[in-house]
C-alpha cells in the first residue's frame, strides 16, 4: 500500500505489498513537481512484436477458425489498440490530477537516491480501468444482440470488474486494513455469481473415473462457491506479489498473453460451437486488458514514473478470474498464477498473523550499490533474493516475470503431454 501525505497513513499496518515500494512518509524538503518520464515505446514494441506473431500465426494460418469468429476478434484487436493509445496520452493527465490531490508515494527501493525523493503519482490503474470499460461496452456493438445468450454475463462480468475498479480506488485513498482488503473481492464477485448460468459440474480425471464411478460430477452450489474462492484468490494474489517497479503490471502482461494463446489454440481444436463461443468470450476480454496494461507499463517500468496503486492489481486480478470462470478454464488459470500460488502459501504465516507482519514487506535497499537483498519477509520477491543473491530492482523484476512465463508455459506443456489421459 502506497504512503500518502496525511496523518493517517501510518496509522494502520498491513501486509500489502502493492507498488513498488512507497515510502510512508515525504521528507520534509518540498518539491516541485516535475512532469513524468516519456513512456519507454521501445520496451512495448518489442514486447507486442515478440507476442503479435505466434498471435496471429494462430489466428489466421495455423488453425482453420471461422471468418466471422476472426472478425470478431480483429474489431476487437482494433479497439484494443485504440485503447492502448488513448491510456497512453491519459496518463501524464491523470497523473497531473492525483499529484494535485497529494495522492502520490515515494519510492522505498530508492530511499537514500535522488530518485527516492520524488514525488511518484499513484492509482494510475483507474485510467486502465475505466479506458478498458469504455472499450468492452463499445464492442457489444459489434458483437452482441438483444437477445444473445452471453450478454447477460457479459454484462455481469463487466459489472464485476467495475465493482472492483471502484474498490480499489477507494482502498487507495481510504487505505484499508488487509484484513479488509481480503473480503473486497467478495462483494465485486457477487454480480457475476448471481448471473451465471453455465453448468456446475466438473469431469473426473480419467485416473480417478474407476475410483469414483462417474466421468462428469455436478457440483452444485459447490462450484459457485469455488467460482467466489477462485475470484477472491486471483484479486489478492496480484495485490501481494508486488513492490517493484512494473512487476504487477508484467505479471498481468505475461498471464493475460498466455490466456489469449490458450484461447486461441482451444478455438482452433474444437469442433463444439458452445466451447469456441466461451473462449471467444476471453479473448473480448483480454485483449482490452492487455492492451491497455501495455500502456500503463511503458510508465511503470523501472524506473518508474507512476505507481499503479491496488485500484490496478484488483481491476486486473478480477478481469482474469473472470474469464477463467465464463471461459471455463479455471484449472488451467491457476497453473499460470501458479507464481502467485507460491507467493501466498509463503506469505501465510504473515497474513494469517502467525508471524508479524511489518507494513511493507520488501527487500532491503542498499544506496551505495543500487542493489536489493532480502528479508526473512514472506514473500517471492524476498525468496528470490535469498536464493539468488543480492541483485538491483529491474534485474530482479526480470527475473520474476521469466518465472512467470516459464510456469506458463509449463501450463501448456502439461496440457499436451495430458491432453486424452487425463480427461
């Protein structure tokens, strides 16, 4: 949680981690405030180049997917791209306004720097919220008619994420205790949950069918109870994987690419109309998030110049748990948030208060090196310093986000080695 100049800001500890590293209170010199960094353009190009081509080789030559399901996905793309150009230009403005109300941080990994003494905008997630909202109404437009079958959930699904855009922005200014922060996502999941219609059970791994005695198990009111835990899950754990610069932006960045490849090859495998449609459903969803978090990481890179503040780490957290849950791949979503599913077992002694919990649970930084080392903190950020050794915040934050693609694409190699023995 960021530090704001009010008396408050220390007065309630919590075990969130979010935005690199603010600092809790300004120091006592003033100063102006300087207009922020240029976006680092030539960090996403390479970024889009590198994601764009396996994209669209699937997309349009590898898998024989229908011309009106590639226009959809094209009208989609185009707004998408529209949106990353717009939040692009909106936030030096936004950051103009936060600054103007003191809503602002002062880095901790940079304490005892220069830099460590500059006033950083924060919540800038709320313009990469409400930019990705505007899109993924506009686009019904284009897609959707009165009486089509997935427009209640859309809509549902929107009104989940905007729920939980409004949350987090008034746990950025408000700064609520953790414990708090846990139940917020519960309240922004109860749209989607009182609009889903889709089935509640859950086929039985091939292993297990002579064991149970069934091959497809309805779950009932289970599984919308599993459908609320798994939305509380991925809210939080991209709220406490964080505290370097541009790490829970990459992590949304590095999940969203390969949820759209995911979808994208099941489209192209499938022959069911029903299961292409769901997958469908995703992508409408994604490739706003990606695009428009893109945007908002080409200033949140190290070094950054804006922090994103638990608007974006709970805006983003529920739009994936939200596509997980409409497009039906919730096992496979948690193999790719299986970095968060580690950060948190580690971080349970803490949140759960069996340990004490300091208010932010980073690395040490050290002014004379640049360099970060790690504390007995409960955290992946903290493990990655113990075991790899002392390393400076781009440096580590790289380091995290190829872990994050390297448990991707674990989750993909699972799936085809799995693929008919399984289920």
């Amino acid at each position: 949680m960021a530090a704001r100049r009010r008396a408050s800001s220390t007065a309630t500890a919590t075990a969130t981690d979010t935005d690199t590293s603010k600092s809790e209170t300004p120091t006592s010199q003033e100063h102006a405030d300087p207009p922020i960094a240029p976006p680092k353009s030539g960090l996403i190009f390479k970024l889009c180049l590198f994601f764009a081509i396996p994209y669209f080789y699937l997309l349009f030559y590898h898998y024989k997917i229908e011309s009106e399901l590639q226009r959809s996905i094209l009208i989609n793309a185009g707004l998408s791209l529209a949106g990353f150009f717009i939040t692009q230009k909106m936030i030096p403005v936004a950051s103009r306004y936060v600054l103007r109300r003191n809503l602002f941080g002062y880095d901790i990994n940079k304490k005892g720097t220069p830099q460590g003494t500059i006033k950083v905008p924060e919540s800038l997630g709320i313009v990469v919220g409400a930019v990705f909202l505007v899109l993924a109404i506009l686009f019904q437009y284009f897609n959707f008619t009165a009486d089509s079958n997935w427009l209640v959930e859309y809509n549902a699904a929107l009104a989940s994420i905007c729920f939980m855009l409004l949350l987090g922005f008034v746990d950025d200014v408000l700064d609520v205790p953790w414990r708090v922060k846990l139940i917020l996502p519960s309240f922004a999941a109860l749209p989607l949950l009182m609009a889903y219609a889709g089935h509640t059970s859950i086929i039985i791994p091939k292993p297990l069918v002579p064991y149970v005695g069934l091959e497809i198990l309805d779950l009932g009111w289970i599984y919308k109870l599993y459908m609320f835990l798994l939305a509380v899950f991925c809210t939080n754990s991209i709220n406490i994987h964080a505290g370097l610069n541009g790490l829970e932006v990459g992590q949304t960045v590095v999940i969203a690419s390969a949820i759209l490849l995911h979808n994208i090859m099941q489209i192209g495998a499938s022959l069911d109309p029903e299961y292409k449609q769901a997958h469908a459903f995703s992508i409408y969803l994604v490739q706003p998030l990606l695009a428009t978090s893109l945007a908002l990481f080409s200033y949140n890179w190290y070094p950054s110049s804006v922090f994103v503040g638990d608007t974006y780490t709970y805006f983003a957290g529920m739009t994936m748990a939200v596509v997980g849950i409409l497009g039906h791949f919730s096992e496979t979503l948690l193999i790719f948030f299986l970095p968060q599913v580690l950060n948190f077992l580690l971080s349970v002694p803490q949140l759960f208060g069996f340990v004490k919990c300091p208010r932010h649970r980073l690395p040490r930084f050290n002014p004379q090196t640049g360099l970060l080392t790690g504390t007995n903190d409960g955290t992946l950020v903290n493990f990655f310093l113990r075991l790899f050794g002392k390393m400076s915040e781009g440096s580590l934050c790289a380091a995290l986000l190829v872990f994050q693609a390297i448990a991707c694409c674990l989750c993909f190699v699972l799936r085809y080695f799995l693929t008919g023995w399984y289920k």
